[in-house]
C-alpha cells in the first residue's frame, strides 16, 4: 500500500494547528462532531429528495465510544460518507483557504486562534493535537465500497480498502498518554454540552460504567451504557419565552464557532401567509473576511428543519454579510436547487421580511442600549454604508442607521436626524465634506469657514464616502450638499461680500483663467473663504475631484475633472494679481493659489517640485 504525501500545504498546516492552539485542544472534538453533523444533514436531504435514497428509513445519529483503557475515542455517524477521492480530497488537502493567510491571522491567544479552524476549513486536522495515529473509516452512501484512511499527522497517509456495514464514517483515535483525558465520560460530556448541544442530531455517548460497591463487597463486572448527551433539538423552534439568554449564546457559538458572546439576536416565528422562522446574531466583531471577496457566508437556509445551504452569499444582501444565523421555512419545497434560490418568490419574501427586521432591531438599539450600539458602529457603520448605495427600499432606515463624524464635536458620532436637530433655522441643507484622509478633511479652508458661521459640516475621510454620499440627495426632506460643490453656498455668505474689495480685483479672475489655461474650468470670487486665499471645488455636474482620483488610483478610467478655482478678494494674494502686468508674476501666482488650494485638501500635486520652487521663491 503505497503512502501519500500529504499536499504541501497540510503539512506546514498541521504544525501551525498543533502548536498555535495546543494549549485550547480541546476543540478538537467540536471539529469532528461538526462534520459528522454536517455529513448528516447531507444524507438526510438526500434521503429526502433522491430517488434513490427514498427507501432508506433514515435516523441520524452520532455515537461516540470512550475506551480509556485503550486510549482511544471513536465517533461514528451514518452520515453521507466518503469514498476513496474523497478521502484523498479531502483529508489530504486543505478545503478552502492557505496555510499563509491562516497564520497571518493567528494572533498567539489558543482561544481566539481556535476560532480560525472553523473558519478556515482546516477543522479535522486539529484531531492531531490530541492523537498519534487517526484512522478513518467510511463508506459513501450510494456505494458498497468502504476504505480506510490512516495517518500519524507527520509522515502522510495511506488509504486502503476497507469493511463498513453501512454509510457513514467512523473516526478513531488514538489518544497520546497525555490527552486521555479525551476517552472519560465526564469530560467529553462536558464538552458536547459546552460545544455540541446544539446539533440537530442526537449523540450518543457510549462508555463503561463501574457500579459502587460498598466496602468488603466482590466488585460488580463493568457495564457498556450508552446515554445521549446532547438536546438535538432545532432550538430556532422553541418558543422565545423558554429560552435563555444563555441559551441563545451557546448556539451562536455553535453555530459561528467564535467564543465570544454575540452584540444581540433577533428571534422570529412568522406565521400566515409565509411561514418561517429566522434566528439572526450580530457578531461582537466584524468577522475577520468582512471585506474579503472570498468571505464566508454566516447564514444557513433550513426548510422543515432540514438542512439545504450554507454556501449562499444572498440569502441575506451582501452589505449584511456579517449576520450569523439561520433561515428555516415551511414554505420552500424540499428540493428546491440550489440555482434557482434566487429566483424563488418565497425566498425573496422571506429575505424583504428579514432585511426590515434586522434594520428596525439595530435602530431599536441605538435608542435602547446605546453602548452596544457605539460598538456596533465601530464594527459595521461601513458595511451600513455600503447599504446605502445598493439598498434603495431601506434607504430611510439605513439613513438613521448610519453615524458621521461632524465640525459638532469631532470625538463622537453623529446621526442625520441629531445633526437636524441642531440646525439653526436658516440652515437650508445638511453639508458634509468627503475627502482622503481625516486631518485634511477637518483643516480644509471651507469646513473652517462653514464652521465659523455656524453651520455644522460632516466629516467624511472614508473612500467609500465619496461613492455613496451623492446617491443619498436628501435626508428627510433636506438636501444634502457636498461643501466643495459650486452650489453649497446656499446664500450663507451673501453677507460677507465685500463690493468695495470685488471691485478692487477687477479683472483678476480673467487673468488666472488666462493663465492656469485648461487646468481649470472657471476662476470665480468668492465670500465663502476666511483667511484662505483659494479653494478647488467641482461644478454640480461633475464628478467631484476625490472621486475622480479615487477611480484613478484603482487604476480605473475616470474624466480628468477640471477644477473651479475660488478666490478670495480679500486675500492680499489675489489683490497682489490683480494689481500686476507682470505676466511671469501672474503665471506664479496662479500656480501657487491653485497648487495651495490641492494642498489644503491633502491632495497629490501634479508639479510639486514646481510648487515647492515657487515658493521659495517669493518667500525670499
Ligand atoms: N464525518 C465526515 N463525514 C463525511 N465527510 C467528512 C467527515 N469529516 C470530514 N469530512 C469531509 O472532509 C472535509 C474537511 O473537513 P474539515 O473539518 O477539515 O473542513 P470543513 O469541514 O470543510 O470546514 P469546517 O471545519 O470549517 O466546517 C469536509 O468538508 C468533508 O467534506
């Protein structure tokens, strides 16, 4: 029988897994009891809609048989099974992510490390923490072949034929000296009720048992007991009143695999015309592939109980791909393919249903528990603002959803409907400015301008800000208006023009235009700058200028926007231009009030040695 090499990267693997969790090895059985769960929820949906698996009077089960004696732990279920490329598939490869990204996000702490397993599709391996030899034995349902697979977690593995009464798999392991702890009862009890209480199938623990024999007495033979030791039951069907709290918790953590308790769940039993139960949990934390193409879907759909895909990145929209849980419908026929889920009316309705559920409970608890929300800001205001650009119909519940940063207080953030509270009563619009860093953004000369009057400005430094704030248009009525935009003024600074100093700068806006030439679209004056001397801002039809960098730098086609260059005829620069004939003078000026007014925002000059030169130049 010839030994297979272990795929390069299991190797490597193993090692991580074996030394990074050593000290929470314990997880290893949670691992095993999942796949034997799963590999049950697959033969029970075949038995359910496959003809040829329609005869079977299927009963899932999990039976686990402790031998300390021999040191070993067997777990048997009469699952789907494997066949012999399975196995090599398998166990000899890792299923879905490398070894480097797995190691790159262990953070040395076995207890939140030993939440990556799961996540990482490299559960089974963690059985060589605790065993020196593993033998698989299993047989695919459908077929009459069973094989064995063998390995010591080092040197490979082999695969050979093998005897198997029925479908399934049974796993043994052979326990090293320190971990027999791993074959007594009370200790793997605790653990399926610690990790497993919540699978749907039950599990039988099997184990001998030594009566007491009061002192002086021949001692009694031991007996084999078999005793379930889990609930099996879906808890997403019980009634909310007869769960805890706890409860609740436990099966997060069943489900996720995280350890951590959740920020909150939302539990709902719907019944007339579409009857479903979802149970949904907000993580603690964003999950770590939050903004990876390649993130893990976090809810499972069930119809009646039976276990259809975790697999399906729409079951809920992409921007809450965050949520954990689980979709359960009475409606949705068993067999229903996997393609055309997302097509099926049921599920769509279901998915309308629970998006407006998930939306109300987070508003709920902003005013509820205003703590848990401030987290849940930190983790999620992105992904809620992603909602805002794909999500149109809950556009008016995302909007109270979404939190800003504001010129009102700068450590803390704002809702749109606290920032309309604090409008003053000539305020016709919410203002906000988005840009590419957050320093530049709270320094531009037109935020401290706006400020200055009294009008609050929101402070966005996110690049997804520029994408999603224009398609937002209103909150409530009010029109929101990019600060940096040719119509923002909204009249606020009527007051400030100074005809006497317009009229002393006659013909300097010409002149710039003249000689900035394409770089700008118009030179126009302005009242709305303080102390600066210049701005850039973009006309209402264009697209703003981070937004045309931003496609720019993602190496992507955008128009080169050309700027409107605000002046102000105050500012002892421009009236120094207005002044002159020097054409060399006027050419420098113009590019310093341009250049300066790029800086001012943070961003990147064209010319910056140019720049720099000039201004040397005429500080000397
Ligand atoms: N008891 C079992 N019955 C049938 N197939 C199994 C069993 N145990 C493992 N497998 C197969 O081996 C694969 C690898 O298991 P492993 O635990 O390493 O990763 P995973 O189960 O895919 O991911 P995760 O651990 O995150 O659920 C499984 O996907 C499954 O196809």
């Amino acid at each position: 029988m010839a030994k297979k090499e272990f795929k390069a990267e299991v190797d490597k693997l193993l090692k991580l897994i074996i030394h990074s969790l050593y000290s929470h090895n314990e997880i290893f059985l949670r691992e095993l009891i999942s796949n034997a769960g799963d590999a049950l929820d697959k033969m029970k949906f075949l038995n359910l809609t496959d003809e040829a698996f329609k005869h079977e009077q299927f009963e899932g089960r999990i039976d686990i048989y402790l031998n300390e004696k021999e040191k070993s732990l067997i777990i048997s279920d009469n699952g789907i099974g494997m066949d012999e490329n399975d196995l090599n598939e398998n166990l000899g490869k890792i299923a879905h992510s490398g070894t480097k990204l797995f190691a790159e996000k262990l953070t040395g702490d076995a207890q939140k490390d030993s939440n990556l397993i799961g996540q990482f599709g490299v559960g089974f391996y963690s059985v060589f923490m605790v065993a020196h030899n593993v033998e698989v034995i299993s047989r695919k349902a459908g077929s009459d072949k069973a094989f064995k697979w063998t390995s010591d977690g080092q040197s490979g593995y082999t695969v050979e034929d093998a005897q198997r009464d029925a479908h399934g798999t049974t796993i043994i392991c052979h326990l090293n000296d320190e971990h027999v702890e791993y074959a007594q009862q009370y200790r793997v009890t605790s653990l399926i009720e610690k990790y497993s209480n919540f699978i749907a199938f039950p599990i039988f623990l099997h184990y001998e048992e030594q009566e007491y024999t009061p002192e002086g007495e021949e001692p009694k033979p031991a007996t084999m007991v078999e005793k379930q030791a889990n609930s099996a039951k879906a808890i997403w069907k019980r009634s909310k009143s007869e769960l805890s709290q706890e409860e609740y918790n436990d099966f997060y953590q069943t489900l996720s695999g995280e350890s951590e308790e959740p920020l909150f769940h939302m539990h709902t039993q719907a019944e007339g015309s579409l009857e479903y139960t979802t149970l949904f949990y907000i993580p603690a934390k964003a999950p770590y592939d939050l903004y990876r193409a390649d993130y893990r879907p976090g809810v499972k759909l069930y119809v009646k109980r039976v276990f259809i895909t975790d697999d399906d990145k729409e079951l809920l929209p992409i921007y809450l791909r965050f949520i954990r849980g689980v979709i359960d419908s009475e409606d949705l026929p068993l067999n229903v393919s996997r393609e055309i889920l997302q097509q099926n009316r049921i599920l769509t309705n279901i998915k309308g249903a629970s998006v407006k559920k998930i939306l109300t409970e987070i508003k709920k608890l902003a005013s509820d528990n205003p703590t848990k929300f401030e987290q849940f800001v930190e983790h999620y205001n992105r992904p809620m603002k992603e909602g805002l650009y794909s999500d149109f119909v809950n556009k008016a519940d995302l909007l109270e959803i979404v939190r800003f940063k504001s010129t009102n207080d700068e450590s803390a953030w704002t809702s749109l409907a606290q920032y309309k509270e604090r409008m003053n009563s000539e305020q016709k619009s919410i203002y906000y400015l988005c840009g590419d860093n957050a320093e530049a953004v709270r320094h531009n000369p037109l935020v401290q301008a706006y400020k200055k009057r009294g009008f609050e400005v929101l402070l966005l430094s996110d690049e997804m800000d520029q994408m999603v704030m224009p398609m937002v248009q209103d909150y409530q009525g009010i029109a929101l208006k990019a600060i940096n935009k040719a119509d923002a003024d909204d009249g606020i600074f009527d007051d400030a023009k100074d005809e006497e100093a317009i009229q002393a700068v006659e013909g300097v806006a010409e002149k710039l235009k003249e000689a900035l030439g394409d770089r700008v679209k118009e030179v126009r004056l302005s009242a709305r700058l303080d102390d600066a001397p210049s701005a850039v801002v973009s006309s209402d039809d264009d697209m703003s200028l981070q937004m045309s960098r931003m496609f720019q730098m993602m190496g992507q086609e955008a128009p080169e926007v050309q700027p409107i260059l605000e002046i102000n005829p105050k500012h002892a620069l421009v009236q120094s231009v207005a002044k002159s004939e020097d054409k060399e003078l006027i050419a420098d000026y113009a590019i310093l009030l341009l250049d300066g007014a790029y800086l001012a925002e943070g961003a990147p000059l064209k010319e910056p040695a140019r720049f720099s030169q000039l201004m040397f130049k005429y500080i000397k």
